[in-house]
C-alpha cells in the first residue's frame, strides 16, 4: 500500500473524485464546524496527520491557523507545497515527511489535530491509532473522518457487488473493519470500511475519550454518477444531512471528535 500512495495516480484520483468544487460547501461546513470545537487560533499549530494534496490543511488555514502537515509520501508533500504556495498559505502551513505509525511529534505535544480519511488506508490501524493519540496533550483534540462500515452506502453497495458478482477486490474482515485490497498500475491499494465503535474503543484504549460522534457526508455515491444534476442533488442530501440531522449510524462519512482528559478533569 504504500508504494501505491507514494504515487500520484491515486492522489488525482481522489481529487478529481472529493476534492472537486462540487464538494467546496460541504467542506466548508464541515470545518466551520471544526474550527469551532477548536476555538480561537492561539499560535499552536494544528496538525493535519496524512495531509495528502493539502485540501484539509488548507481550509485550516483559511480560519486563521497556522497548520503542521504531514504525510509520508515525498510526491504528495511537493505537490502539496506547490498548493500553498499558489493559493497564499505557505506562510500559515509547514509540510513535513512523516509516517502516520511512527510520528515524528514529542508525546503530549499537541493540542488540535486532523485525521481526515486515511486511517482507511493504513493497514496497521492499530499503530497509527496508538501514535495518534500518543501526540495528544491534556485537554487536546483529535478530528477523525472515517468511513462507516455500517452505513446504508456501505451496506446496499456491498450486497448489490456480491448480489451481481461484481466485487474485484481481495476482502478481509477484521475488528477493525473491512478492508478492500484492489490491484492499481503501481501497486495493491487497501481501503478499510471502519467498524466506528471499535474506533472509538481503541481511542479511548489509549487515553483519548469521545466528545462527539456525527455525521460527515451522508454518501459518496456522486463519485459514481455521470450527470451534474444529480451529483448536485446528492451533495445538497449531504450538506442538510450534515448541518440538521447529524446522525452517524446511517452515514457513510463519520466525524469523531476526541479529547485527552486534563489531570483534573
């Protein structure tokens, strides 16, 4: 898996796929939301763990905060900085090469941090899971965006692929999920399916507790639509899923909001 995420295919893929202007409100919503947990911007840097092309980091940024990126592939973190560059938040945003199992963070160091969608692609999940809250100070924050396992997207797709026989990739079921292991041009490429309460269980396994549990996007079936309109109709499902009903469980995208309880709390 990491051959495949040390090569840029698979990042314009996911892109063009979620980080198209078609998905901008969301976003914006969902880091208004974010920023608002977080609170005022202190100085502290906020750390995007596995920042990819930079797009969380940057509506990081556009709050105000100064952002600390990460991610382990070399190619991403050039195009990344390119980003910043071009976009104005070089000076707001520091990118540097890290391993989401092996964290180059002191312990307790951090006080506000990102995960957004890439513990689905780290096999491992129990040591990313570990290191991540290993960086999270007393009273510190921890954003995590995974996909639900149990979701009505998740659910329906996975006994239409099995009811046609149309699944290509190796499947495993583990505590943790279910993962997908596909064949790409460079490499296998895994994609977990998260089983959330194991999650937040292992979360709190290693110190962290859960604040909030909510809906992200309701579903990411647009990916798969060819026509605009309906593209459309599904983002405005997702964004008034989002912002008035909240519900997890039937969600695809889920939002888990963990803190480090301070010695006297």
């Amino acid at each position: 898996p990491k051959t495949t995420l040390q090569d840029m295919e698979v990042h314009s893929i996911w892109v063009r796929q979620f980080r198209s202007g078609e998905n901008a409100s969301f976003y914006k919503l969902a880091f208004d939301h974010i920023a608002s947990i977080f609170g005022r911007h202190d100085g502290q840097p906020v750390v995007d763990a596995g920042c990819g092309s930079g797009t969380k980091s940057f509506e990081l940024a556009r709050r105000g905060y100064r952002v600390q990126a990460m991610d382990f592939s070399v190619t991403i973190l050039e195009q990344a900085r390119a980003a910043a560059v071009e976009q104005g938040y070089s000076e707001r945003i520091s990118f540097d090469q890290s391993d989401l199992t092996a964290l180059s963070i002191p312990s307790g160091s951090v006080h506000r941090a990102v995960c957004w969608g890439v513990l689905m692609h780290v096999p491992d999940i129990g040591a990313a899971v570990a290191e991540l809250a290993r960086i999270i100070a007393p009273g510190g924050t921890l954003v995590v965006s995974e996909g639900n396992m149990r979701s009505l997207q998740a659910v329906t797709l996975r006994w239409i692929k099995q009811l046609l026989r149309r699944e290509r990739a190796e499947i495993i079921r583990s505590p943790a999920g279910i993962e997908f292991w596909e064949e790409t041009n460079t490499a296998r490429l895994m994609t977990r399916q998260a089983n959330i309460p194991w999650l937040i269980v292992e979360f709190h396994r290693h110190g962290l507790e859960l604040v909030e549990r909510r809906a992200g996007q309701f579903t990411e079936i647009y990916v798969l639509l060819p026509w605009k309109p309906l593209r459309s109709l599904v983002h405005a499902i997702n964004n008034f899923w989002f912002r008035w009903i909240k519900l997890a469980g039937p969600a695809y995208g889920n939002l888990l909001i963990l803190r480090r309880p301070t010695p006297d709390s």
